[in-house]
C-alpha cells in the first residue's frame, strides 16, 4: 500500500505544446469573428459617409458644368481660309455626302448577302457531297 499512499491533491497541467482540435477552431472562430467586425465596421463607416460623398461629387460635377456652359470656342489659330465662292454654291454640302454614304451602305448590304448566299451554296454544295458521295 505504500505505493498508494503518497496522493497529492495537485492535478498535472496539461502540456502546452500540443493544442486540441477544439482550440484550434475556436481561435479560427475568433479570426473569422474579427474580420466579420472589421468588414462591418468599414461597412457601417461607409453608409455613413456615402451622402457627404455624394454631396461632393454632385457639388463638383456643378462645378464642372458651370465651367463648361462659360467657355467659348475660340480657336486657337486659323490654318484655313475658307472659299466664299464655293460655300455659297451648294445649298447643304452634308446632304451630297449623305447621299453618296447612303448609296454605299446600300452596296454594302447587297454584296454582303450575295457573299453570304454564295457561301450558303458552297456548304450545301460540299455537304451534299460528302453525304452522296
């Protein structure tokens, strides 16, 4: 019995070295924990400051519009001089041009579908015999 007999009321600490699976998740919980804080704070701060920015970004495109409607054209340097004659020959000089980008959009349009009905037959024509040999 003498082997029994020496109980001390101390209880062995556990080591420190080896953390449980449950430590490990509770700090990865706190973590987690923490971010989630710092992602609300910084949402919290930025429903908090949206309409003094969007004060200043209507107040600054004011500004820039007010800016805008003051200035005048005024060109730099005059590289051209304009012909007097031939101005006040045509009545709309852009409605010739007009017609002359309308007349080849047209073309446009109908080569494209003649290359597409072309195309169109030389699949068929290829399918066809590949299929019936």
């Amino acid at each position: 019995m003498s082997m029994f007999s020496k109980v001390s009321g101390k209880k062995k600490a556990p080591p420190a070295a080896a953390p449980s699976p449950l430590s490990g998740k509770k700090r990865a919980l706190q973590e987690q924990e923490a971010k989630v804080q710092a992602d609300m704070e910084r949402c919290k701060k930025l429903v908090e400051d949206a309409p003094r920015i969007a004060e200043e970004q209507r107040r600054r495109q004011r500004e820039e519009m007010l800016i805008r409607s003051s200035m005048t054209h005024r060109p730099t340097r005059l590289t051209t001089i304009q012909d007097r004659g031939t101005t006040l020959r045509t009545v709309n000089p852009e409605a010739t041009h007009d017609r002359g980008l309308r007349k080849q959009r047209q073309q446009g349009r109908l080569m494209f579908f003649v290359l597409l009905l072309t195309l169109a037959a030389a699949i068929f024509y290829l399918y066809h015999t590949v299929t019936h040999g």
